[in-house]
C-alpha cells in the first residue's frame, strides 16, 4: 500500500495531468504533493487544479500538500524573428538590451543590468547549458560574446552568468502577484526561486507573516550564491530544494552531486526536510521506463537522506505521468526496505528544545520496545516532523482534526497523516487512536505504540509527554478495502 513508502513524491501538475480525472489518477499513483509551477500557466490554471486536489483529498482519504513554486528573476533572452537563430562555433555575437527582435548574430536579453555585471571572459551559458557564449567586450547597451559551444537557440531560453553575483531582487513583480494568489487560496508551500542569501528568505518570511499565512518556505538551491550561504538559508528555511537544473550549469555537472550530497547533509542535520529535484526520471517524458542510470540516481536520492522526489516533465507535460510517480514509487519503496536507512538517533546530541527531546525519546523507545507505530498528536506537525528527523523505522502517524495541518505533513518524510474528531480527554484520544489503527489496519490489539501528546489536554498544551500504549479496540472491525483511506488500501491500479 502507498502508506509504506516513506520518503514523499512531487509530481509537478501540467497539460499531462491537471484535469481532475488525470489528478486523481496522480493521487492514485502515489502523488504526495501537487507542484504549482507559477513560470507557466495563468491564474485561472492553476486555480482551478488547486480546487479540484483539495475536492478529490477530501473525497479519496488522501491529503496532499500543494506547493507553489515561483517563477523568480530568470534572466532570459528575447525573441527572434524567425523564433530562432544558429550559433556557430567561434561566430562573435552581440547581445543587446534594447526591446528588438533577435536575427542572426543578434540575441537581446530581459536582463538590463547585463552590459554593467560582465567582463571579457566571463561565461554566459543558455538554454541550461546547452549553448555557450564567453564575453569578448561590453559597453553600455550591448556585450560582444564569442560563441563557445553552438546550437540552435530558441525564444525565451535561460541565461545563466555562473559566478556572477546578480543586482536583482529574490520576488519580481510577477512573484509578488503570484505570492498573492497563493496566500489568497492557502497554498501549504511556497517555493522562492534563486535564493542567494538568508535576507532573501526574511523578506518573504516577512510577507507571509503580515498577511498571516501559515504557508512553509521552501528554498530553491541553485545558485552559486546560495552555496556560499548554505547554512544561513537552511536555517532560515521550513525546507530546501536540491534545483539541479540551474544549480548545474552554475556549479558545473560534475560538481553537481558532491553538492547535492552537501546540501541533503545539512538539511538532515538541521532537521529541515529537502526535496530531490530535476531529471529524476527524464526519459520517461518520452518512454513508459526509465533508464539504470535513473533509477540509480532516484534510489541514492533516497539513500542521501531526501525526504521527497520530485517530478517536473514527466508529469507535467510527458506521455506517460502515470508510470513516472507510479515507478518512482516502486523505486523508493524498493530501497526502503533496507534497515541501514533507520535511527538516526545521537546519544551525544545536546537538545534545545523539549519536542525534540520527546522526538528522539519516541524513536528510541519504539526501537528498544518493538512499537508498531509512534503516533503523534498535533496542533501544527511541528512534533511529528522532529520525531520523523531521527528515521524511525516504525511507523510514524500524525493524528490531528485540523486538515491543513494534515495537508502540510504530506512532504514530510515517512509521516501518515489521518484526521481525527475533537478530543477533550486521554480516553477520548486513546478511543480515536485504537479506532483508527485498528480500522484502517495499520495496527492489531495488543501491538505496542508509542504516544506523543502535550498535557494537560483539556489546555491545549503544547507537546510535552511520551506514552506506551497497549492498542485495544476489540470490538473494532478492519474496515473492507473499498472503505479505506487512498493509501491504506491495496495499491490501485492506474
């Protein structure tokens, strides 16, 4: 069942699957968190797909996390007059920041700040590094390049200047719009584009808060600038992403996945859950399998330490979306089944705060006492993503009746997250908790689980007790298939 898989799966929603029918078929397959991609589709769009995931959430037992990603300040060239030009090797080329069309030899750039940021020698990698420029000059309105390595360059492609810190802010106009939208319609995540310091991550942080939204950072690391300040963002960071598009052609391709490793490293240090991202399962856009070489790469993304993988192409705008999260599922679980990915739990480590001392508490508890589960009563996941940060292998379930709360632990590794009713005492949560482990067959009478809760109840206390509880519900019936949550039953087909 889609319960036992532990790491989470992004699926990017795009022409392939945001009909409703193609996004349940999306949930079905194993799809955890719904990615918004605000560099394409109107408002309209996306409003209309955020509505139909939280109908069919609701409706399939399943909650999934909606994450919107912003566009950012991509610096990209114009375009052409035929919507494309060839550059030949060693041809010299102007790039101009003047409002014209492109022609031969001619590439006009939406990054007016080029002419003033450049210097002979420096890079200018297009179309995420597939063409290759080095400045020869630059003037006031126009840089003289060389052509390095040529193709054919089409209109609107990237420009990346690696190395080069950028004179833009980290939320364009468009952002600040798109941001609008998505705390207007309570998006779970925001995923902020070309961070390059933690000063980018407070300004968001800042918007958020004024608006009162409780909509999670996530931050894109994808730039060389950003490497440099890695722990700040972090720290400053709900989550990370691991960007290996542009983070490439910044860094260069063979640097890529010591970085990746680096970035996956503090993350889990820092407690912060990160997301794998960028060509996971690339040939799958155009075959229904992938290649070894990317179903290795998607099992050492598990092997690192990411919490979730994500899907752009493939199920945005690929044949076969179905199959892609549906093998990325396989893949996961597959690797999963190794215990060498359990307890991270340091004797040694000094904790700062009482949720994770009950954290590695509950962890370490269910190892030396077998526990089929922790469950985690919670106001704000806040628990339940400490507890899942030490990797227990037992199963982690986050029980709250606030479904937001639900929707926003869909990212987070290894965590099942169930809706309960209102409790007011230890025999109303323990009743709950019996009912549905019991029901949903996740647990028998008789099996041990660890509790976390914050007592005394009846004042909504924040978490500050660990409880061993012999599970009773003797009376209670697994619930037929057919009746169960989405990932409690047995795999659907797709």
């Amino acid at each position: 069942m889609l319960a036992e898989r532990r790491a989470k799966i992004v699926a990017t929603i795009g022409p392939s699957t945001r009909d409703p029918q193609s996004l349940e078929k999306a949930i079905k397959a194993g799809m955890n968190v719904a990615r918004l991609n605000f560099s394409h589709g109107s408002h309209q769009d996306h409003l209309a797909v955020l509505q139909s995931v939280r109908r069919l959430s609701k409706e399939l037992q399943a909650p999934v996390s909606i994450l919107q990603d912003l566009q950012g300040p991509k610096v990209r060239v114009g375009k052409f007059k035929k919507g494309s030009i060839e550059l030949i090797p060693e041809q010299i080329v102007t790039i101009t920041i003047e409002d014209i069309l492109g022609d031969e030899g001619l590439i006009p750039s939406d990054f007016k700040e080029i002419t003033e940021i450049v210097k002979p020698g420096n890079r200018i990698l297009l179309d995420d590094g597939l063409l290759e420029l080095e400045v020869v000059k630059a003037d006031s309105k126009e840089v003289k390049a060389r052509v390095v390595n040529g193709g054919t360059l089409k209109d609107r492609k990237g420009m990346n200047l690696p190395g080069i810190p950028l004179p833009i802010d980290c939320l364009t106009e468009k952002d600040r719009k798109d941001l609008e939208f998505g705390i207007e319609n309570h998006v779970d995540y925001i995923a902020l584009s070309f961070v390059r310091k933690g000063q980018d991550i407070r300004v968001l942080r800042e918007i958020l808060e004024t608006k009162k939204s409780q909509a999670r950072i996530v931050a894109k690391i994808e730039m060389q600038e950003a490497l440099d300040n890695l722990e700040e963002i972090v720290r400053l960071s709900d989550a990370v992403m691991v960007a290996r598009g542009d983070l490439a052609v910044e860094v260069g391709s063979s640097k890529l996945p010591g970085y990746q490793k680096k970035i996956i490293k503090l993350a889990n240090e820092m407690q912060k859950p990160v997301i794998t991202a960028t060509q996971m399962l690339d040939s799958m856009v155009e075959n229904p399998r992938p290649t070894r070489a990317e179903i290795t790469d998607v099992a050492n993304a598990v092997l690192d330490g990411s919490d979730a993988l994500m899907l752009s192409a493939e199920s945005a705008s690929g044949k076969y979306p179905f199959q892609a999260i549906r093998t990325m599922h396989e893949i996961i679980t597959e690797v999963e089944k190794g215990d060498e990915r359990y307890y991270k739990i340091s004797m040694e480590h000094e904790f700062l705060s009482i949720p994770s001392a009950i954290g590695a508490s509950a962890s370490l508890s269910a190892l030396k006492l077998s526990a089929k589960a922790i469950v985690s009563l919670t106001t704000t996941g806040k628990t339940a993503s400490i507890i899942t940060s030490f990797r227990p292998q037992s199963q982690v379930i986050a029980v709250t009746d606030r479904i937001e709360v639900l929707n926003r632990l869909e990212l987070i590794w290894g965590i099942q997250t169930f809706k309960i009713q209102p409790y007011e005492s230890m025999e109303d949560i323990l009743t709950q908790v019996d009912q549905v482990l019991v029901s949903y067959g996740l647990a028998r009478t008789g099996d041990r689980i660890i509790l976390t809760l914050g007592q005394p109840i009846e004042t909504g206390s924040k978490t500050n007790a660990l409880f061993v509880h012999i599970v009773g519900g003797e009376s209670v019936q697994k619930l037929e298939d057919s009746k169960l949550p989405l990932r409690c039953q047995k795999l659907p087909p797709i």
